[in-house]
C-alpha cells in the first residue's frame, strides 16, 4: 500500500465513533477470519466496533473467534441489549420477565410441542448505534453485502474497501485491493501491523486459519512470500497451525494418513522372514586327496552300489598330531 493509502485508514479510524465490519453472502474462513481479526483488534484497541453479515455462519467456519458476535444487520440504539434464538412457528406460547435479586430474567415459556433450539443457539448483540465507518472485507462489489445496513444510510458514512480480489470494482472512500495478497487474512494482517496494532493470540488463529484455508495449507502455486512471513508472525503471536476443516478434508484425499506415517518400525522379530535359497550341498570330499591332484575318476555306471565304509563315521585328522 502506499503511503497515502496508510495515512487516509489511519485518520479515518482515528475519527470514528462507531464502525461496522460487513463480509457478503456465504464468506469463506479467509474472508470472515479477516473480518473477525479486525473486530478483535478494533475492540483491543476501545473502538466501538460491531460486525454483521448477511448469511447465517456455516459449520466452516464455527470455530473462528467471535463468530457468535455476527448479526445479521447493523442498527439499534448504542446500548441496547438484543437477545436472538432460533423461532419456530408454534414453538413459543409467550415471552415475559420477572425481577429476581436484581436480576432480569426473561422467560420464554414454550408450547406443547416445545423448543427446538438449545442453549448454544442463543445470541446476545449490543446495538451498535449509528456507525460513521463501515469497512467491508473480501468483498467485491458493495452489493454484495445485502441488506446489513440501511442503502439510505450509506451515504452519510465513510467506506474503506479492503479486498485482493482483482475483480474488485474498486468502490469505496477508501480502497485497500491488494491483488498481490494471495488471501484476504494475510491482508488485513499486514495493514494490522503497518497500522501499529498489536496481535492478541485470538485475532492471529483466525488469520491464520483464513490463509491456511486460501492457500490449501501454503501449497497452493500462488501463495505469496508474504502470506509465510505473515503467518510467521501469527505462530509466534500464539496462533496454531491448525488446517481448517476444508483444507483437512483435501489433505486426506491427496497425502497419506498421519496414523500411516507414523506406524512404528518392526523389530527383527516382527519382521517377516525372507527365506533364503539353500545351497546343494556338495558330498565332503576325504581329506585324503591325492597328491598329484589327479582327477578322481567317476564310476561309469550311476546306479552302482556306495562302498560299504560310505555310511560309517569318519574321523577328521589334522595337519598336526597331538
């Protein structure tokens, strides 16, 4: 990036009072692993800040840090508490509240045929007010990001696009398209560091996992010499080189098993035994040969009979007596 690019991000977060982090339909780990990186560090770092996204998070990327702080649209009054679940037609019979030792508990009673939902499918969001700066991450086009805010509110807010498709139309106060990046995470991590942030250890898993995911684990031909420096600094940050579950999935399908790799090696024991061909053994020649090394001349007739000292015992005389 140049440096009046750098200079424009810093002044426009510096200003802000209220920003919103938007990722479009259906985002990858790398793209929402980078928008969840920039939520962490922008709340790291006391911005009020809160992040949304028009497609309910796929199991892909459930694991990302701060994935439960997602909505689906930005709004409400700064402050304000929303509590979401899953609903059902029939489910609930009706919502009330009681005060109990200083606590408001709002009690959803259900109906015969009960709650579908559970305790994990529960979300709590704090409106986040009227945002002044909206940062749209991997992101094309400014359509693509659906109804998360108000169309009649953008125009009184400032828009920083930060991308590294090539496609990217270029919309935007502020563009930030880098198509050198050979991923979104690796992206956001370099404008992080330029920018003077400090990586916590939640915010470099997910960009990790986000360039691990677009690079299929650094094999893919494209991956940029700044995507190996970039997660150097995230291992050393706390993140674990932990494939994402897509890049598992590959993997298993083009190198062996770990289980395979790792089989201990046989002793000679377990080894199989590889017999060995036996030698013909040659009848033992007497010691007794004779001294000219005369040929020693074959009975002309195979069926013969032995002499009869053949079988006895024969005692071995050494070049010396004892």
């Amino acid at each position: 990036m140049d440096k009046s690019t750098i200079q424009k991000l810093k002044d426009a977060l510096a200003k802000s009072k209220s920003i919103g982090i938007a990722v479009g339909h259906n985002p990858s780990v790398d793209e929402m692993g980078a928008a969840l990186s920039l939520y962490l560090l922008l709340k790291t770092a006391n911005k009020t800040v809160s992040i949304a996204s028009p497609s309910d998070p796929i199991v892909e990327i459930s694991s990302l840090v701060g994935i439960d702080k997602v909505q689906k649209r930005f709004g409400g009054t700064a402050g304000d508490l929303v509590v979401s679940f899953p609903y059902k037609e029939g489910e609930i019979e009706k919502v009330s509240y009681t005060l109990e030792n200083e606590f408001l508990n709002i009690i959803v009673k259900a109906s015969e045929q009960g709650l579908s939902f559970d305790d994990k499918d529960v979300r709590y969001n704090r409106g986040s007010g009227d945002i002044d700066l909206l940062i749209v991450v991997g992101t094309s086009e400014l359509a693509d990001i659906g109804d998360v805010i108000d169309s009649q509110k953008l125009a009184n807010m400032s828009i920083i696009n930060i991308d590294n498709d090539a496609t990217n139309v270029g919309f935007g106060d502020i563009v930030a398209v880098s198509p050198q990046a050979s991923s979104v995470s690796e992206h956001v991590a370099d404008i992080s560091l330029i920018l003077g942030f400090s990586i916590g250890q939640d915010a470099a898993q997910n960009m990790l996992s986000g360039i691990i995911y677009s690079t299929n684990n650094f094999q893919d031909p494209k991956t940029s010499s700044l995507a190996f420096e970039i997660a150097s600094i995230l291992i050393k940050s706390g993140a674990q080189r932990l494939p994402s579950r897509a890049v598992s999935a590959y993997n298993s399908l083009s190198v062996p098993s770990a289980n395979a790799v790792q089989q201990p090696l046989m002793t000679p024991q377990q080894q199989p035994q590889i017999q060995q061909p036996q030698p013909v053994k040659q009848p033992m020649q007497s010691s007794a040969m004779p001294e000219n090394n005369d040929r020693v001349e074959q009975p002309e007739e195979q069926n013969e009979k032995p002499p009869l000292d053949w079988l006895t015992p024969k005692v071995y005389k050494g070049s010396s007596e004892v």
